[in-house]
C-alpha cells in the first residue's frame, strides 16, 4: 500500500514482535531514510537533557553530541518520549521542548516505564535500556551514552542493580560508552555483565584497562581491547551474523586531558554517597542525585568532563557505525533500494513570514499593522522535495542557497538528505521571502530576492546528468532561468522523462513555454492556480484572457470559467491539476488516464480529455496555508510514481497530504503520518468523502 516504504525499516523490524509499538513511535525522516539506505545512524539517550545535567548545559550537550555524530559522517538520532509519543530523532525544537519541561513533568524511562508513559501520554528521558529498546525496535544497532548504570554499592546487600545491565543482556544494541560510572561498583558490575552473557571490550586501552567514567582507569580489565573502529566494526558483524540476541558494550577511556585526578574523584564519591544516604535518596533517584552533588564538590570539573566524554563517545560511534555500514553496503547479502528517486529542481528560500492579527481592513499605505511573525524553511522546489521525500522515501534535489548566515540557517531546517545537490552561491545572498498574511489567512503580498536562483545554470544541471537519467519524472519550478529549463528540458528529452511543471507565481508561469514546441512537450503535469492558468493559457494560445479570475465567486460558475480555460491548451498536457482555492481542485486529464493513472507519465501524445472535479475535504482548524499546495504535489506525486493507485487514490493522497500542511506550523509538516497504517486510515477515509463530479 501507498508509503510502506516511506515508513520503511523501523515499521518491517517492529511486525512480528510480540510487543509491538509500531503505533507509538515516530521515526524522523532523516533516520528513516539512512536506515532504509544502509547509511549510519547512532542512537542518543535523552536523560542527559531530561536528568542527567543542568540547565543550559544540557541543550548544548545535546546539540553538540548530535554534531559529533554529523562530523564523523553518520546520522543522529536522539530518542525521547514526548506527550506518550516516542521519538526517534528529535528536532531541535522537540529537544527544546523536552529540555524545557518542568523535571516533575518528565518521567526517567526505562523499561518497566515505557507502557506507563505511553498510556498515560507523559514526557519522558530515556535511560540506556530504553533506548536501547527503542534503537533496537527501530533497526538501529549503535548508540552512544556517557557511562551506563550497573551494580551499586552495597548492592550485594541492598540488590540494586542498575535495568541497563539486564537489558545489554538481552538487546541486541552495540553500546559506547566511558565505562561504567565511577559511582557504582565496577567489578561486581563486569561480574554481572559476564553472567548475562554481554561481550565487554575496552577501546584504545592498552592491556584492556576499562574506564571509568571520570578516569581512564577503573582498576578493573575487560578480556578484550578494540584498537581501531575497523576492528569494532568487525566484531561488530561477526556479533550480528551469530544473532546472539545480548549486547555489546565497549568502554571508551575519557580524553585524557579531561580525566579526573582518581583519588580526588573517589573522596567526592564517598561524600556524595554519604550525603544520599542522609537525605534518605533511593531507586532511580540516586545516579542524577550523585552525579549532580559531584559536580558541586568538584567545582564544576565533573560537568565538564561528563561534556567532554559523551563528545567524544559519540565521535567513536560514529566511526565505528560508519566503518559497519560500508561493511554492510558491500556485502553481496544486502541489496540496494528499489526506489528510483524522482528529481526536484527549484527554489530554496527561507520565508518570513507576517500575518497581521489587526481586525481592519488591509491597504498599501504605509500604516503599521500589527503581526505574528515566522522564520521557516520555504521555496516551491524545496517544499516539494521535501514532501516527496518524506512520503516517497527518497529524492534528489537541485537548488542553490547563498554561502552566508541565511544560508547557514536555511540548511540547519533541510532534512539532511536534501543537501547534497545543494549549490552554495558564496558571491549571492539566499533568497528570503517576507509573505504577508491578512487576518484569514490568505496571502496578500510577496517579496522575495530570487538572484540566488540564477546559480543553477546550464552547466550544473549538465554536470548531474545522472540524476535526470535515472529519475521517473522531474518535478520543475518556474524560480529558474528559462535558460536552465532549456537545459532541463533537453536533458528530459534526452533521457525521455517526464516533467511535473510548478508555475509557482502568475508572472512568471508562462516562462518555460516560450521555449521551442519540441522541448515543452516533454512537460506532461502542471498544477497552475487560477491565475496562474491564465498567464499559461495566454502564452500558449498567444491570445489574451479578457477576464479576471475569482475564486470567491459561484462554484458553478468557476467551474465553468476554469473549464473554459483548460480546454484551450488540455491538448498539450496528460494533466492540468487547477487549483481552485478552498472550493477543490479541476483536473484535465486525458482520457485514457480515468482507469490507469500511470498514464499520465506517458509520453506519447494524449488521446482526447475528460475533465473532473474534487471538492476539498473540509478543515476548521488550520494552522498555516503556505505549504499546502506543495504538499498536495508531494502526496499526488507519490502515489502516482507507486504505479499501482486510481486517479481518484492519487488525488486522495493530495488531499490528505495538503491537510497535514495545513495543520502544521511549517510549510512541511515535520511528520506527516506516524506510520504507514496511519496514512492508509487517512487515506481510506477520504476516499469515502471524497466528492468527485465530472464537468
């Protein structure tokens, strides 16, 4: 069904297990998308922002940590649980929003705590067994923390031992770490590691020496020493291969010049067990209690060095998730993905965003007008790529931004995977828009540095060939030059694929068909609004439009004026999808496209229209209007390129993907459908409302 693979690997791994929670986490696109292609991932605890460390330092760790991951070339993925929700690769804006709970808001999860906090719908940090639960859940093998929990002191009498330990003992999560934490009792810890049957290995430590935490040297030595990511990567496929269904665990020593003087370290332990045990602290209290009253004693050192350990925990695995994911990609076992990535080419623009919150009337007069302002990722192209991205399940997208701090913003709010076609301009600014809303909502004014666009020239779009020929359609805004669209045009001629038009603007929709006849007929698929159809119209025919369109006038008499307009230039097209603001959409289609839609990314000439017309779905509470459009091509777009949906399961897929923007605060929702069973509920019922006259 529609978008199984956009949910892909962690749906597949969660099918057949007794305790599925499929239907509770939310795996961010970016995670989704690496794992689906093999790329590297690593798994981050969330206790460290929820429990583990103060206020700011906790957000800034976290980021930090996650960039260590992107610098060594891998993909982070950082997992918490928000409203019941669990995340797997949280925004920027989710870890600030978890960060920002108030500590009794958030519960420390670990296993026996998820069920609960799911039910319940709480916020949650997760410990190392959680997260290692959640990594596993999901298809990721590697996760990075500062130190993991283990047998406390006196836990031969008290038997406190720490969930982390059993859970290494029965999940299959490579973890990477500094050791066990120098407040616990780590020989009797590595005792219990052995009984559970845990692979135990040191890194970079000669004489397997096992860290400790704030020290490089617990006392304490494991049987086996990894000397590079290589060998742990191999240990690490080897570990796989056998299926031996426990963890890994390898003790990454600290930096040495962050490592704590021993015998000072131990004095502060022994005081800030003494202090728990007055103040009568017990159960999953005692670590954050322990470590923040360390903290204190050392004057900030221990902070510091915590900082400086996960940094660098993170970097190693990263390295060795990198060094197991080329492994992985050579093996004859593994097959590459089937999906053929359709090709974007359009604008990235960071929009700013003002809708005015003032009751009176809207005029160009150079009165000051109250508004709520917004800072996000936009542009038609991008929009649209990012959209297919996260239903399709993959992409490639051409664009330009400036090489300045605009830029620099505009790429930290892009998906990851949509960067590498990104041309950075470092002689122009970005594009910004400023987008003016009036009190409903409707978009009322435009102002946009477009230059920036100009960067995407013949010659770069020569030079990535390989992405026009290997793409089943080209989806193209009217942002580029008409000389870049000639070459794209050429390049679609060449490769015989098909074009998905955008007009974007009605000054500027008719660009691409001043162009020669024979290179515009490979453009099969517009989505022009109304006034955009007519500039098209007006181009084609050469003849002007001596009327101007209104959505807000009679349904029936739109339909008539929009049909009126479609049947002089249908002939040139498979389809035309006329947008016509909250009443629905108009397609053209040709005619033997009513009964298989896949002909509608044909190229041989259409064989007479027929037109059709959907009402939109009704929706009372809209969020924001500006990315709607463009998620409706991403969902139409997907389900065409599927191959195997009706025209009617096409524009359904518009539909339920435009309702998602609209009830988003960002042009794109961060997520459009939890998972694939989701979307098909959606979609189902859409269907089933979904009111369709022809015209």
């Amino acid at each position: 069904m529609l978008l199984k693979k956009c949910f892909s690997h962690g749906t597949r791994v969660l099918r057949n297990r007794k305790f599925s929670t499929r239907q509770h986490i939310v795996v961010h696109p970016d995670v989704r998308h690496a794992l689906a292609q093999k790329h590297p991932v690593v798994a981050l605890e969330s206790t460290i922002i929820t429990h583990g460390m103060p206020v700011p330092e906790n957000v800034q760790t976290a980021l930090q940590v996650e960039q260590e991951v992107r610098n060594k070339g891998a993909i982070p993925a950082t997992i918490g649980i928000i409203d019941g929700c669990i995340k797997v690769g949280l925004t920027q804006e989710e870890l600030m929003e978890l960060a920002q709970k108030p500590r009794s808001e958030v519960i420390k999860c670990s296993r026996r705590d998820l069920p609960y906090v799911v039910a319940m719908q709480q916020s949650g940090g997760t410990t190392v067994a959680a997260t290692m639960i959640v990594a596993h859940r999901v298809g990721i093998p590697i996760f990075a923390t500062g130190g993991i929990g283990g047998v406390h002191r006196e836990g031969h009498i008290t038997l406190d031992v720490s969930a982390d330990l059993v859970e290494l003992g029965r999940t299959p999560v490579a973890v990477v770490c500094s050791g066990v934490k120098s407040i616990l009792d780590i020989p009797r810890t590595l005792e219990y590691l052995e009984t559970q049957g845990v692979c135990v290995a040191s890194y970079e430590s000669s004489g397997g020496v096992f860290p400790d935490f704030y020290t490089r040297d617990s006392g304490s030595k494991v049987p086996y020493n990894l000397p590079t990511a290589a060998h742990a990567a191999r240990l690490l496929r080897a570990w796989r291969q056998m299926e031996l269904q426990s963890g890994v665990l390898i003790g990454v020593p600290i930096p040495a010049e962050y490592a704590a003087n021993k015998s000072d370290i131990d004095a502060a332990i022994q005081a800030a067990n003494a202090e728990a045990q007055a103040q009568g602290i017990s159960g999953k209290e005692v670590t954050p209690f322990l470590l923040a009253h360390i903290s204190q004693l050392t004057q900030g050192r221990s902070l510091q060095a915590n900082i400086a350990l996960i940094r660098n925990n993170a970097a190693v695995a990263a390295q060795i998730a990198c060094e197991l994911a080329a492994g992985s990609r050579s093996s004859p076992a593994i097959g590459k993905s089937s999906l053929k990535k359709p090709l974007v080419v359009g604008a990235s623009i960071l929009d700013l965003s003002f809708k005015v919150t003032e009751q009176r009337q809207m005029q160009l007069d150079g009165a000051t007008y109250s508004a709520v302002t917004k800072q996000a990722a936009g542009g038609v192209g991008r929009n649209v790529a990012e959209g297919i991205y996260k239903l399709y399940g993959d992409v490639n997208l051409i664009s330009a931004v400036g090489g300045d701090q605009l830029g620099h913003i505009l790429r930290q709010l892009m998906p990851a995977a949509l960067q590498s076609g990104l041309i950075v301009d470092k002689k122009c600014a970005t594009s910004l828009c400023s987008l003016i809303f009036d009190q409903s909502g409707d978009c009322k004014l435009i102002l946009g540095d477009m230059e920036v666009h100009r960067s995407i020239t013949p010659e770069v779009l020569t030079a990535r060939a390989d992405l026009f020929r290997t793409a089943p359609l080209i989806v193209m805004d009217s942002n580029i030059s008409e000389q870049a669209m000639a070459s794209l045009l050429q390049l679609a001629q060449r490769y015989q694929v098909p074009v998905f038009f955008e007009p974007t603007d009605m000054f500027i929709a008719g660009k691409p068909f001043r162009l020669r006849p024979d290179l515009t007929q490979h453009i099969r698929l517009l989505k022009p609004n109304m006034h955009e159809l007519k500039t098209i119209v007006e181009t084609i025919t050469g003849q002007p439009v001596d009327w101007q369109p209104d959505t807000k006038v009679q349904r029936s008499e739109l339909l008539e004026q929009a049909k009126q307009l479609l049947q002089r230039i249908e002939c040139h097209f498979n389809c035309i999808i006329a947008t016509l603001g909250d009443h629905g959409v108009l397609l053209s289609i040709r005619s033997d496209a009513e009964f298989d839609a896949s002909k509608l990314l044909a190229l041989s000439p259409s064989c007479g229209h027929i037109t059709r017309f959907y009402a939109a779905p009704k929706l009372h509470s809209i969020v924001n209007v500006s990315g709607a459009g463009d998620s409706f091509c991403a969902g139409f777009i997907t389900a065409l390129l599927k191959e195997q949906y009706s025209l009617d399961e096409c524009v359904a897929a518009g539909f339920v993907s435009a309702e998602r923007a609209l009830l988003s605060e960002s042009a794109v929702p961060a997520t459009y459908f939890h998972d694939a069973q989701a979307f098909e509920s959606s979609l189902q019922q859409t269907l089933k409302t979904l009111q369709r006259q022809s015209i």
